[in-house]
C-alpha cells in the first residue's frame, strides 16, 4: 500500500466541512468520495471510481444491507397501512402518558432489542416514532435515544451481533494461545473495561429525566417544537411524512404484535440473522392481514412496494458511504493516524490515547468492524509489549468502537436509525454528538486512571 501521509485525512476534514455547512450526507459524501479518488488515482480517477463502485455495489456487505433495508420498509409500511403501528402507539399511550415516559420507554425498547443494531434502529424508531410524535418529541430525539440505548447494549451484552463478531475476531487473531481462555470467555473479561458504553448509556438516561442540560442542536430542536410545534428540523422529513391512520379501517395491535415477535424470534433462531427474521415478520404480515381481513393481497403487494420506495434514498446513501470507506481505507487513513501517536506512548497514556485516537478513527470511518480489524493486531501486540492487561485493551477498542458507531452520523446505524425517523442523518449525528464527546472524555479520564492503577 502507498503511503499518502497527511493527504488520507484530506476527504475525511471535506466530508466533516460539507456536512457541518450542509446538514446533508448524501451530497457530501458523493463530494469525498471523488476527493478520495482523486488523490488515488490522479487523471485516471474516474476509471477507478466507476469500478470500484460497481465493486462495492456488488460485495456482499452492501447486499446485505440492501436486503435488510428494503424488506424493513416494506416492513415498516406494512405495520403501518394495516394500522399495527397505531395500535401498538395508542396502547403504549396508556402507559406512557407523558413526553419524559414516552423517551423512558423508547429507551428501555432499545436496550431490550440488543441482539443486533439494524434490528435495534429500524424497529424501534418506527414503532415509537408515533407515540414520541403524540407527546411533541423532535424527531432528532427519537432517533438518538434508540441509537443510544441500543448501540452500546449490543457491545456490552455477551449475545449479540457485536459480540459474535469480537469473539470471531479475538479467536482468529491468536490473542488466546496461552491464555487458556475462549474467545468467549475473553470478551466477558473485557466488558468491566468497556467504559464508554456504560457513560453513554447513564448520560443518555439523564437527559431523558431531565437531569443533564440540552445542548446544541438538540436545544435548538426543542425550542423549535415549543415555538412552531414540528417534530421534523429545518431540513424536512427524507420521506413523506404521513398520517398513520389515513386510510386504516380498524386499528389492531395483534397486526404489530405478531409480526415483531416473528422478526425477533426469526432473527434469534437464525443466530443473529436479522434477514431472516426480516423475511419471517413479511410473511407473518402477509399471512394474517390476509387473514383478518386487514388488506387485500392486492393492497399488501402496494403497501410493501411502497415501502421499498421509501427507502431508496437511504440505499443510495449507504452505497456512496460504502465506497468512501474503501477509498479511506485504500489511502491508509486509519493505519496513518493509529502509528502516528504509536511512537509516543508509555503503559501509562496507551490505554486513554488509544481510546482518544481509536474513537476518532473509528468515527472518521464510520464502521466499527472495519477500524477493529485493523486496531487489534497493534493494539494487542502493545499492550504485551507494555504488560498492560488484554482484556482491558479489548475493552478500549470496543468502547472506541461504540463511539464510533453511536457518534459517526455516517455510520450505517444513525443512516437507518435517521431513516425510520424519516430525517437527515446529519441532524441525528449532530444532536447526539455533544453527548458522545462528553461521554468520550469521561471515558478517556477513567481509561488513564484505571492505566495509572494497573501499571
């Protein structure tokens, strides 16, 4: 691979500019990604984007995420039209009666739904976004609170997409040999250390009681709603925003109900495919509005056809961001910054730097997989060298991971969290990133403590 040096960071500070001056994703990413071929490829640039476009387009990981998301929106507008989302809004009304108690429970939805972060942001956004919208909650709240109650479950418990993958990861790496532990084993040693997840989850459920301030754009979302009343930022809904009552006869909650336990019992059995879930939880819709006589076959085939529709812009988005992520990887962007601060560290600053760089990398990339396959065979390796503990380092990687991943309004997790709310990634990304570097620092302050301890 060449080394590009400083000129890797050069897409990532354009993209992080347009966004901030935008508030558009989709544009700015388009935007950097020819920046990053540019710089790759020089007067052959196009050449190279066209093909590893249609590269990217073709692997498996965008597939996969193609999949998913256009059977969610067919999904998520069945649950819609067939009034299920209504019914489950109207009896969780009974309940959650206030604005504080509609975030409480949207909060303690995505903690509960931890087996994997796509199921975790698309799900529970969409079935709460209706009762969140009752009690005048900015949609930006909606999808952070989701966002942050899930992505940091899912690192934190041992049974869960992010799990299974660290556990693979550590097996292959060879960090176990004369350790006499499993890969499991490992990571459950590692979750005490895994700070970050556990900052952000308490911070988040501060500012849900009221008990940590509104800050930035998160603010200026609220004081919006109070002043005008709309839950939707400057930017406008990605989708249209329609009533979920329009054109439903009889709102039942078993049409929410049954197909939400297929997707979660479908995705359980098959080990954490969320896929096959999704495809259970279509057929159940099918199957017993049918049935019930919600909706005509007719009427169903439209409704999902529909939804597939809605989820175009998002699609195209996560094709674009899947291709600046391979050019930042082509350019080294993550290797540079990494083995720049490598030189410089002691036993005592290795665990909050790293934690610091990692986070950042992690966010610049927006993919905790990809920044933890190429993290752990320095980190590991560092931490030997230094005598620090394993299981400490591997818990430094994953809560700059989580950051990454909670925090990168790039990141496919806030793209789909943002979609079900039906706003700009950019707006979720932005609220919710004050939070996350305050949630970073602590972070970085407990990591060099428990360094100093340790060491």
């Amino acid at each position: 691979m060449d080394n590009y040096g400083f000129l890797s960071v050069i897409p990532m500070i354009l993209l992080l500019c347009m966004a901030i001056k935008t508030r558009k994703v989709l544009e700015s990413v388009f935007v950097a990604s020819i920046a990053t071929y540019l710089i790759l490829s020089k007067q052959n640039f196009i050449v190279d984007w066209v093909a590893d476009l249609q590269e990217v387009a073709a692997g498996s990981a965008f597939v996969y995420v193609l999949c998913i998301v256009g059977a969610f929106g067919g999904l998520i507008r069945l649950l819609q039209d067939s009034g299920g989302a209504l019914g489950f809004g109207n009896f969780a009304a009974k309940y959650a009666n206030t604005q504080r108690k509609s975030l409480l429970l949207t909060y303690l939805l995505g903690m509960l739904v931890f087996i994997d972060e796509y199921l975790n942001a698309l799900a529970v956004t969409s079935s709460m976004r209706s009762l969140t919208d009752k009690y005048k909650v900015p949609r930006e709240m909606l999808a952070m609170t989701v966002n942050t109650g899930g992505t940091p479950m899912c690192a934190i418990i041992p049974f869960s997409t992010w799990s299974a993958f660290y556990i693979a990861l550590i097996s292959d790496e060879g960090i176990l040999e004369g350790t006499g532990l499993t890969g499991m084993q490992m990571y459950l040693k590692s979750i005490p250390y895994m700070v970050y997840p556990f900052v952000i989850l308490i911070i988040m459920f501060l500012l849900i009681m009221g008990w940590f301030p509104k800050i930035g754009t998160l603010k200026k979302a609220y004081q919006r709603v109070e002043t005008t009343g709309n839950v939707f930022p400057e930017s406008g809904a990605i989708s249209e925003p329609e009533s979920e009552s329009d054109g439903v006869k009889e709102v039942k909650l078993i049409n929410f109900v049954l197909p939400i336990l297929a997707l979660i019992v479908g995705t359980v059995v098959s080990s954490g495919d969320i896929l096959i879930g999704s495809v259970l939880a279509i057929a159940t819709c099918f199957i017993l509005y049918s049935a019930n006589k919600t909706m005509t076959i007719a009427q169903l085939m439209e409704s999902f056809i529909n939804g597939i529709k809605d989820m175009v812009y998002i699609l195209v988005m996560v094709l674009f961001i899947f291709l600046f992520v391979e050019g930042c990887t082509k350019l080294g962007f993550a290797e540079y910054i990494i083995n720049l601060i490598v030189p410089f560290m002691t036993p005592q600053l290795l665990p909050p730097f790293l934690c610091l760089i990692i986070a950042l990398v992690s966010f610049g990339v927006g993919s905790y997989w990809s920044i933890s396959v190429i993290a752990l065979p320095i980190v590991i390796p560092m931490a030997v060298q230094f005598g620090l503990s394993i299981p400490l380092m591997l818990g430094v990687l994953v809560s700059a991971a989580v950051f990454g991943s909670q925090a990168c309004f790039y990141c496919e997790v806030i793209l789909l969290a943002a979609t079900s709310a039906q706003i700009e990634p950019a707006e979720v990304g932005f609220a919710n990133l004050p939070y996350s570097i305050i949630a970073l620092l602590i972070s970085t302050g407990i990591y060099g403590v428990i360094a100093c301890v340790m060491v």
